[in-house]
C-alpha cells in the first residue's frame, strides 16, 4: 500500500511539473503570438494521465490544473481573470467553481470515455471529449453565472471562443492523445 501512495505521488508529480512547464512555455510562445487562436495545452496530461492512471490521478491533476488557472488570473491581470479568480475585482465563488470544477471533470470523463472503446478511436475520442469537457463545463459556467457581464452580449464572446480555441483544442488533443498514451502505456507495464 504504501509502494502505490509513492508511485501515485511521483506520477501526479511528474505530470504536474509537465503541467507547468507546458504553461509556462505556451504562455510566452501565445502571448508573442500575432493570432487570435490560443488554445489551451495544460488539459492535454490530465487527459493523458487520466487514460493511463485512471480518474483518481486524473482528477487531482484537474485540480491542480484548477489552481494552476486560479493562480495565474489573480496575479496576472487579463480582462477575464474575475471569471477564474474570486481574488480579482468582479470574482466570486463562481469564478473558483469555473476554474476548479471543469477541470477536476477532465481528469475524470476521458477514463471512461476511453474504456468503452480500448482502441485507436477510443483514445481519439477520449482526447476530444476531455477537451470539450474543459470547453462546455468552463462556457458554461460563464454563461450561467456571468451572462449578464459585455451587457449581456456574453454569447459573442463564447461563440468566438468556441469556434477557434476550441476546435484547436479538440484536435490537438486528439492527435497528442493518440500519439502518447499508446507509448507510456508500453512504458508503464
């Protein structure tokens, strides 16, 4: 028992240190970025993690990416960051729901996303599915409990995000799902 409690804190570990160093790196390459499009990346070794480990590690990664998210909205100040931080003016515990919940549900929906196909297609639609499971549950959050923020013209704004960075963000996840699990599955037994 206590050689499992070792290996799930070193492979949480090591996915987290993954995690930032992913956030870190796309943070700097989106922000000199000249286009619109800047999808998400951090989500991909939840879903990733969550395949191989099952949803107990997934969704303490989603977790930790929750803070990674809550963290950066209240030190680094965007337009948005009262969406994800209670800390910021504006926020309040809808903006920790938003940035905790969806992605605790990423480290879970992909496992039995997964499960049900154990193939090539599982994995890309379990890569697609732990995208669109940060996509919907974070729009609509925001939908529902900030709707009445942009004078009520929120619907612009979600459409524009949902029609570039999302479908960025489901095939990007879908193809490195595709590429990796089968490799650290090999690598894992």
């Amino acid at each position: 028992m206590k050689n499992r409690k070792s290996s799930d804190i070193a492979t949480i570990s090591i996915f987290f240190a993954i995690m930032l160093l992913i956030h870190f790196i796309s943070s700097f390459v989106f922000n000199i970025w000249p286009v619109p499009i800047k999808p998400t990346l951090v989500h991909i070794p939840v879903i990733v993690a969550s395949i191989i480990y099952g949803p107990k590690i997934g969704s303490i990664l989603g977790g930790l990416m929750g803070i990674i998210s809550l963290i950066t909205n209240t030190i680094v100040l965007l337009p948005t960051s009262y969406l994800f931080s209670p800390f910021v003016e504006h926020g309040n515990l809808y903006s920790l729901m938003i940035a905790i919940v969806p992605r605790v549900l990423i480290g879970i929906t992909p496992y039995f996303c997964y499960k049900l196909f154990k193939n090539k297609a599982g994995l890309i639609t379990a890569g697609i599915v732990g995208s669109l499971t940060n996509t919907i549950f974070v729009l609509g959050g925001i939908f529902v409990f900030f709707s009445s923020v942009f004078g009520g013209n929120i619907k612009a704004l979600l459409a524009g995000i949902v029609s570039t960075n999302a479908i960025a963000e489901m095939i990007i996840s879908a193809i490195v799902v595709l590429a990796i699990v089968p490799t650290l599955s090999k690598l894992r037994k």
